[in-house]
C-alpha cells in the first residue's frame, strides 16, 4: 500500500496512539462494538476502551486479499487494498489455518519481518 502525506504525517506528529491527545482520540468498544468519542462507552458503560488509530475508518469491504500491510502509526495489520484496521491476519501453519491474533508477540513480529519474494 502507499502511504499518503496525510498517513505519513500522522506517524511524525504521534509516535504512539498514547501521544494522541485525549480530545482527538476515538475508542472501540469491544462490548458492545461501538465506535464512541468518550470513555467510558456511553452505550454500554465498558470502561475498557481500545484507542483507534487515527487511521482507521473501521469497515473493509474485501473479503479476502492475498497479502496484508502493517499501519505505520499503530503497526496493526491493515486491508492493503483501503487500508482498514478491520481485519483478521490467517495463515497457514502445518497445514493448518490459524488467527495471527492468537500468537504471541515474538511470532507476530516474525511474521510482519518475513521477506515475500515472486518467482515466475
């Protein structure tokens, strides 16, 4: 994916998603799936709020794409294609199919520094 100025901006002016000050910042609530500008969640009550990345617009309407981008404000992984944060990474494992997000930190990085080369 190609960052724009914007997106590229946003990781100079915040190094962190705690650096974005509190009055900009929107909230997930994975309570009740919420998209809220305040903590606690005014739907629910959830007090613990994830903070968005300023990036993320929330909806990808792929339903499956064959490569994946990291966020460079959040590092999350992103839709490459319209660059949403409203994804689940799978990859295949002796065979198997399994949610990246269920593998610890060490093997994520591992999987976001691997190097993908075409043959042809």
């Amino acid at each position: 994916m190609n960052w724009t100025s914007e997106q590229l901006a946003l990781k100079k002016k915040y190094s962190t998603l705690e650096d974005i000050p509190v009055e900009e910042r929107r909230y997930k609530c994975h309570t009740c799936h919420h998209v809220v500008d305040e903590t606690p969640c005014p739907c629910c009550g959830e007090t613990q709020l994830e903070i968005m990345c300023p990036l993320d617009h929330c909806h990808c309407t792929h339903n499956i794409t064959e490569t994946i981008e990291y966020c460079p404000l959040c590092g999350q992984a992103v839709c490459p294609e319209c660059g949403s944060h409203d994804v689940s990474q799978v990859s295949r494992v002796t065979g198997y199919l399994a949610d990246v997000a269920g593998w610890n930190q060490g093997k994520q990085q591992e999987l976001k520094d691997r190097a993908r080369y075409n043959v042809a």
